[in-house]
C-alpha cells in the first residue's frame, strides 16, 4: 500500500467507512492505473484522456465522435478538443460518416496504430496497475468479472 493509500485508509477507518467496499476498491484501482496511464502519454506529449481515446479506437474500424465521448465519460465538446490535438498529431484522421453526413468519425491513422501497440506492449508489461500477486487462475477470474462489470 503507497503511502497515499495509507493515509487515505486510516482517515476513512477513523470515520468509521468500509475501506473494503468494493465500489471504493476499484476506484482506488483505477486511479492508480491512470497515474501509471499519466506518465505513459506524458512520454508522448498526450494527455491521459488523449492516450486513452486512442486505446479505446478500434484499429479496424472507424467509430463515431458520440461514441467515443460517451467511453470517455465526456461531453463532446471535451472530446473535439482531444480529437483536434491528435489530428495534429496524425494519429487519427476524422471524415463524414459514409452512411451519415451529420456524424464525423475517427479512425487510427498508421502512426496512430503504431502508438497504439506501443501502449499497449508498456500497459501490459508495466502491469498497471500491478497485479503479479494474483494467481493465473486469479488474474483470469478479475478478468472475466471485469469485463463483465464494463458490458
């Protein structure tokens, strides 16, 4: 447990709170992860939300603005500012939908892919958060509960 975590923890004890609530656990979790995430897109000039939307892009596949704000948990004029500074960065490229003019949609350019893989091959093996204490057994449960939480 980080410092951080310890102080955090002994406050809520003191206030009589469930430190082991799970809803409190996993925001505890995902917060250490996006600081991890932080440090990876600062080593790119990103932001975190920036390096997050391109490992949200699907790279096979354009996807609509208004799906990328609602993964992102953002309205969208948050994430036309995100979109306009990967534009600069040639990750992405954005053009009208085929089937919809009214909708833009975003897909990874090459450059984009590249650092896509790139943060993925860092995430996984930086474990971020760290989960090297968990069983094979174990990381596979999380996992399949996980994704369960996400569906």
């Amino acid at each position: 447990m980080s410092s951080i975590d310890l102080v955090v923890y002994n406050i809520l004890k003191t206030m009589g709170e469930d430190t082991n609530n799970l809803s409190w656990l996993l925001l505890r979790v995902s917060l250490r992860a996006k600081k991890g995430l932080i440090k990876l897109a600062e080593a790119y000039d990103l932001t975190a939300m920036q390096a997050f939307a391109v490992c949200l892009l699907n790279p096979k596949s354009p996807m609509p603005m208004h799906s990328i704000s609602e993964m992102l948990v953002c309205d969208a004029s948050n994430v036309t500012g995100i979109v306009d500074r990967l534009l600069a960065g040639k990750y992405i490229e954005r053009k009208e939908s085929d089937t919809d003019r009214r909708v833009n949609t975003i897909s990874l350019t090459k450059k984009g892919r590249e650092l896509r893989s790139k943060f993925f091959q860092k995430i996984i093996a930086d474990h971020l958060p760290t989960v090297e204490k968990l069983s094979a057994e174990e990381k596979e449960t999380l996992t399949n509960l996980l994704i369960k939480i996400l569906a």
